[in-house]
C-alpha cells in the first residue's frame, strides 16, 4: 500500500493522529518523518518550521528515504540531551557554532 494511502486509513481510526500513523510508516519502511515535541523545538529554534506538516516536509526533501528513521531518532535525542525545553546546554552542544538559535547561552 502506497504511504499516502496508509497514512489515510492509519489517521481514520480513533486516536491516530499525524505523528503516530508516521512513527508507524518509518518503521515498516515508508517514507515518512515523524516529529514529536524535541523535533518540533529544535526546529523552531534553527528556523525551519513551526508546525508538523512543514516541519516534517523540510527533513524529507532534504534526506534520503533510508536516513528518516535514523535522523528522527538523533533528533530526538539531541533534543533531550542539548536542545531542552528548560536549560539548553548550549555551551556543550555540538552544533552550537552553526546555530542561528538568537536565544543561545
């Protein structure tokens, strides 16, 4: 079945929103980019989106179909390890020299 279409009938059951039918999809394979909470707040802070539809579209024109699952799961972790909600360790992140954050410490 066609991702599209999957994700159709995975959204239509009670209590399957966008995230979940995506988390399905990647991994058995499908294209798709879940983003949770993490993503979402790493993506707001390096400037690529505010909401799941836009966010979720600029990972997947960027990677290639076989990177999805890998690249949401270090996200996530970067996420929960660096980029946090309340104290981000920006002083120890890696990426710290490249982020256009302006909220930065």
């Amino acid at each position: 079945m066609p991702a599209e279409e999957a994700r159709r009938l995975l959204t239509s059951l009670p209590g399957v929103g966008e995230k979940t039918a995506d988390v399905i999809l990647v991994n058995m394979g499908k294209p798709a980019f879940p983003v949770d909470t993490h993503i979402t707040r790493v993506a707001q802070r390096w400037g690529i989106g505010r909401r799941y539809g836009e966010i979720s579209s600029w990972f997947m024109r960027r990677l290639p179909p076989e990177r999805y699952l890998e690249v949401h799961l270090k996200l996530i972790q970067f996420g929960r390890d660096y980029c946090r909600a309340k104290s981000p360790r920006c002083r120890e992140c890696p990426v710290r020299d490249i982020c256009p954050w302006p909220g930065k410490r």
